[in-house]
C-alpha cells in the first residue's frame, strides 16, 4: 500500500500527470508496459469496470487505478524501470538511498514464497540480501540467503512506513508460541537487539 501510494501521489505530483504511466518515454524498457497497460484494461475489478461504462477518454484509467490493480511483485517490477529522477523520488519518500528499489524487489521474492505457501523456514532464498552500508552491524554474520536477512529488510522499511509497528512483538509471540527453531532460518541469539537497533 505504501509503495503504491507513492507512485500515484509522489510520482504523479512530480509530473503533474495523473496519466504519467502510460507514456512509454518515462520507463527505459517498454515491452513490460504494453503487459501491464493491457491488464488494468482487462481487469474484473468493480473500480475499472465502472471507469469504463462511464468514461470514454482517455483510454486508460487514472494513475491510483492503474497501480491499484497491479501485485506487489508487478509493482516492484515497474519501478526498477524507472529512470534516474522517478527512483529518487521514491527513495526520498522514505528517506533513503536508491538501495530502497531493491529492497522491495527481495520482498517480493519473498511474498511470492508466501503467497504459493512454500516453505520460507529451514531454506536459503535464491535471491541473496546485499548488505547495506548503514545496517553493517545488524547483517553481521547473518547468512545473506536466509529468512532473518529478509525480515531485517522488512524491519528496515516498517521503521519508515509505520515506527510504531508492533509487528516485531508478534514474531516474538509466534516464535514462542510455536518453539520454533529460529537458528534454522538464520537468525543470530540477539536477533530482536539487532532489529530494534534499526532507526
């Protein structure tokens, strides 16, 4: 939802184009485009539906209901083919590097895992975490493959999306809870430290 809003509000605020996203010249490769143009044509969703019975022009809907009707993993496909200017848009709405892109392009690797209900515990991921300059210490020692290495990532972004997440407490219930093996999924003894020193 976060990234989303940012594409339709960041983005087309910086254009001042609530259309921006069906002009090819704003992404450096366009045969993905076509795919995702003719999808939100294509789409069953009541919103999209109803945009079409009621307008004729233009062709496409506007920008909120275009990235409303794409996954996350298409999403996180579009924006690593953005140019320069519209990737530091993005990584300044969460005050970060441009290593912001990549790091929901590891999340939707590993939402897809979920998604599919395949395992995420006891394996390593194929797509390995590039440790970021900031966070060396956290990633000290932490299998870049590993479940923990993603949940730092997660850690990373929920600190500038929602800092007042409670969602680390409940890892540590389900963990609990259930005794899992944590090590198994990489994650070192002072896992909920490492995390909480994340700012």
């Amino acid at each position: 939802m976060s990234l989303k809003c940012v594409l339709t509000y960041e983005i087309s605020k910086d254009k001042n184009n609530n259309y921006w996203y069906i002009d090819k010249s704003n992404f450096q490769e366009d045969e993905n485009i076509e795919k995702f143009l003719d999808k939100v044509k294509e789409s069953k969703e009541i919103y999209i539906q109803h945009y079409y019975k009621k307008y004729d022009s233009p062709e496409y809907p506007p920008v909120w209901m275009f990235f409303e009707s794409l996954s996350f993993g298409e999403c996180s496909r579009l924006i690593r083919n953005l140019y320069e200017n519209d990737r530091q848009i993005i990584a300044g709405s969460y005050k970060m590097s441009k290593a912001v892109i990549q790091m929901f392009h590891y999340l939707s690797n590993l939402r897809n895992f979920c998604a599919h209900h395949s395992r995420v515990w006891n394996r390593g991921f194929p797509m390995k975490i590039s440790p970021y300059k900031k966070y060396q210490e956290v990633f000290n020692n932490v299998r870049k493959d590993s479940l923990f290495a993603y949940i730092i990532v997660i850690q990373i972004l929920l600190k500038r999306i929602n800092p007042k997440s409670n969602w680390l407490d409940k890892l540590e219930d389900l963990i609990l809870e259930y005794n899992v093996e944590i090590y198994r999924m990489g994650f070192p003894n002072d896992w909920k430290d490492r995390l909480n020193s994340i700012i």
